[in-house]
C-alpha cells in the first residue's frame, strides 16, 4: 500500500516535462515561512480565523477617539470644477486634523505600539462622498500649533485612489469667530498665527479656504465648507 | 530554573510571493493604502519608490504610520492569536498584545516591489530553561494548579522571531 501511494509522486518528480525540473530560474525572495529553515514542528492546528475584506481603519465618520474637546460637526462637500462645479459623488475624502493640545496621531519613538490602532489613528478618517458630493465627520475644534492657523487637512481622491486635490480648510477668525470663542483652549492665543501671516493660506486672498462655522461650545461647533477639485 | 519574563518579537514578512488569503488581504490594501498615502508627498517630484522618497524627504518617514490603518482590520481578525509561531506539539500557544507595522520596500509603480513587515509583540511569558533547542516556557497569566503546577510549553526559535525584551527574576 505504501509503495502503491508513492508511485505518483515519484512519477511526478521525474516527469521530464516537470515545469518545475526545467525552470532554472533561482528564487531570490524565499518568502517568509519558516517551515523550511528550522527543525520545527508542522503546525496542525484547526484552520482559521478565516480572513475577511476589510475597509481601512481610515473608513469612519466618528474621528474623535476618546480626545477631549468641543464637539465639532464638518460637513465638506465635494464639486467638480471640470462639469460646472457640479456635486461629486463616490469620491473619497481624507481629513485629520490635530487635537486641543495642537499635536498629531503619529507612531511613538519606541518600537512597540499599541494594538488600539482606532485611538492610535485619533482625528484621520475617511468618506465617501454622496449623490449630493458630501461628506460629514464627527470631530472635536481643532487646537492649534506655533507657526499655523487653525486648520484641517483635506485629500480628495477619484474612487480609484489618484489624488485630484490636496488642501486645508481654515477658519474664520476674529472677534465672536469659534476660533475666539475656543481661545486655543487651555493654551490661549498667545502666539498664534493668523490666517494672513499663515504661509499656506497668506496667499487665498479670495478666502476660498476658509470655511463657515456656526455654534458655540455648550452646542458644538458646525463647519461647512464646498471644495472645487478637477474630478 | 531561570524564572525570567521575556516577550517574542515575531517579524512577519509580506510581499507578493505571499499565498495565505490573509497575506494577500494585507498585501493588497496596504499597496492600495501605500498608493495613495505617498501622493501627500510626492507631489511635484519625480519619484515612484518609498525608498527614493524617503532619502529625499525624510518626513515620508510618517508613511509607515500613515498607510497602517489599511491593515488594522486584519489584526483585529487575529484575535489575539500569534500568527505562524507553533509550539513543538504544533500547536498555537503565544498570544500578542501589540504589533508594529512598517513598509519595507514600494513602488507605485509595481505592485510586485511592495514588501511590508507587520512585528507582533508576543504577551510575556516566563522562560524556565531551556532543554535541547526549546525554550520552556509558560504564560502567567494562567494560574498554577492548587500544587502549584504550571502548564508549560516548549518552543523553538525561528527565523525572524527574537526575545524582545527581559526581566528578569520576576
């Protein structure tokens, strides 16, 4: 019984034919199973968890994380300067934006991180824009940072992934604006930027990047703004 | 009896040899993650490869972190469980409390440049001794038996698996 089981494989191994007996191309990446370099033992294991298509961590309306500050509701929508800024729909929209304190999610110095990625990932998300080209985000009021005035970042992308704008959304200022009314919250506004003196939006001297915002604190915070990109 | 506490690091490679239907789901959406993440930084310059981008704008740095999120749901698929790492009778027996991922090599140009390394930090174990080529180990957040008893398993180190870290005499 056991010769009659090996007679296919050996038959197979010396099958002229054999793709693999002719190829003599000599592998240069052998991958990363390490079957094949140790004396371990074969896993036999129950099969799974059986893997599923998962949309990114990005993909969330709710970008706030745990991080303290005043509710803000961003409402962006999306048009197209190439069909007479008609509403753009199905592309998609990255924002993120930094927290009360002015800082960004990033990776910390040391070589381990947290599995909560959600909460690594704080204030970044993604959409996909409507019928009616909008997208809206749940966020808290952006702090801010020397050298910049308030602001949010926005990447618009076809639904195939190729950038069509990058940009930043900034905010009203002055006296009863939501930027005075936050005060830089704990950190005041000593030191802040203005949009005029800010290097990227100095020069939007049509102020198409500045955005509506409407509430208060004790409400939240309401920010609308429409975005021409070439869809 | 050494009694030390240790944490594996197991560093998983991914590339486009990769064949299990997990590899591929992290191939696939970190190089669509990769893609588009790069356009916030090659803007007006004439690269293609994470490499040459990153020698000419250090900042490009962040990408690893940036295009992470792409895989975050395929870890969570995990459950905890150490992919790849087998005990000698086979069997699972390390779980992992935190993962790093990084981008190895890209091109947004060819998807077969993309390689990527997610590292799984194992939960400490406790490193009794070490018998022959194993390493006896057990995990102590498994409560001894009322004699005292612990369950024990013994693992061989791999390619691409390292002690991250020790303790010792907890």
């Amino acid at each position: 019984m056991v010769g009659a089981i090996s007679t296919p494989v050996l038959w197979e191994a010396c099958k002229k034919d054999s793709a693999t007996a002719i190829s003599t191309e000599t592998v240069s990446n052998s991958g990363s199973g390490t079957s094949s370099t140790t004396c371990a033992v074969a896993p036999t294991e129950t099969e799974g968890p059986f893997p599923t298509k998962t949309p990114s961590g990005y993909v969330r309306s709710d970008i706030t994380d745990g991080r303290t500050g005043y509710k803000m509701t961003a409402k962006l929508t999306i048009a197209n300067v190439n069909n007479n800024c008609a509403a753009l729909a199905g592309v998609i929209v990255d924002v993120w934006h930094c927290d009360a304190e002015g800082n960004y999610s990033e990776y910390g110095g040391s070589g381990m991180q947290s599995t909560n990625y959600q909460s690594v990932h704080f204030l970044r998300g993604r959409q996909v824009t409507d019928a009616s080209g909008l997208v809206t985000f749940t966020s808290i009021f952006p702090g801010w940072y020397s050298g910049r005035a308030t602001h949010i970042h926005v990447h618009v992308y076809n639904a195939s992934g190729t950038s069509l704008k990058v940009t930043q959304i900034a905010f009203p200022e002055g006296s009863g604006s939501a930027v005075a009314i936050v005060n830089g919250y704990s950190k005041g506004m000593s030191g802040y930027t203005t949009n005029a003196n800010d290097n990227v939006f100095s020069d939007d001297t049509t102020k198409l990047e500045i955005a509506t915002v409407t509430g208060s604190i004790a409400a939240g915070f309401d920010l609308s703004i429409k975005i021409n990109v070439p869809g | 009896m050494n009694n030390n506490a240790i944490v594996f690091c197991y560093r998983k490679i991914i590339d486009s040899s990769s064949s299990l239907p997990w590899e591929k789901m992290v191939f696939e959406d970190s190089y669509m993650e990769f893609k588009m993440q790069f356009q916030n930084f090659s803007q007006g310059l004439p690269y293609h490869t994470f490499a040459e981008l990153v020698h000419q704008r250090p900042d490009a740095e962040r990408l690893h972190f940036l295009v992470s999120p792409s895989i975050s749901g395929y870890i969570k698929q995990l459950q905890g469980g150490m992919p790849d790492l087998f005990d000698a009778l086979g069997k699972r027996f390390l779980n992992f409390d935190s993962y790093r991922f990084e981008l190895i090599n890209s091109d947004i140009r060819n998807p077969s440049a993309h390689q990527v390394a997610i590292s799984f930090y194992s939960n400490t174990m406790i490193w009794h001794d070490t018998i022959g080529n194993f390493l006896l180990v057990s995990d102590p957040a498994v409560p001894a038996g009322n004699d005292g008893t612990l369950l024990t398993a013994l693992y061989q180190l791999q390619p691409f698996v390292s002690i991250h870290s020790l303790k010792l005499k907890i």
